[in-house]
C-alpha cells in the first residue's frame, strides 16, 4: 500500500472505486486498497451521494466470467505447493 494510492482514493469517481473493489472480489488483490475504497464510498454515501455502490459491484461481478485461481500455483512460491 502506497501513500500515493490513499491520497488519490477521495479523487477517484465512484465507478473506480467500485471496480478496484470488484478486482479484489475477483482476484484476491489488492485488499487493503479495497477496503480504502469502500471506506470511501461510505464516506460519500454518509455525506449524501445516493450513487448505489452495493448495486453496481454487484452487477460488475455478474459481467465477469468464473474463475478458479490457484495463486500458489500461479506463483509457484516453494512449500506452499
């Protein structure tokens, strides 16, 4: 995590932050980053935004195609095979 993705979070429209949430839904990445993210669109909602944020990950989710990843095996980090 890099102080320069935290400083840019409350710049980011609603829809990249939602979709950098999807990505850790999806891949497993990037979790604290997400978590900034939904803090964010918290935030926003708590000052009055109305944009449906649960609704819109959901449907970004239903667009993408299942997956199985196996990071282990993708890295092939030694003794977790």
């Amino acid at each position: 995590m890099t102080t320069t993705f935290q400083e840019n979070v409350p710049k980011m429209s609603n829809n990249k932050l939602c979709e950098i949430v999807v990505a850790n839904r999806y891949l497993g990445t990037m979790r604290d980053e997400a978590i900034m993210c939904m803090e964010e669109l918290a935030k926003r909602r708590a000052n009055g935004d109305i944009f449906d944020y649960e609704n819109h990950i959901d449907q970004l989710i239903k667009t993408l195609p299942k997956i199985h990843l196996d990071m282990a095996k993708i890295m092939k980090i030694p003794g977790i095979l």
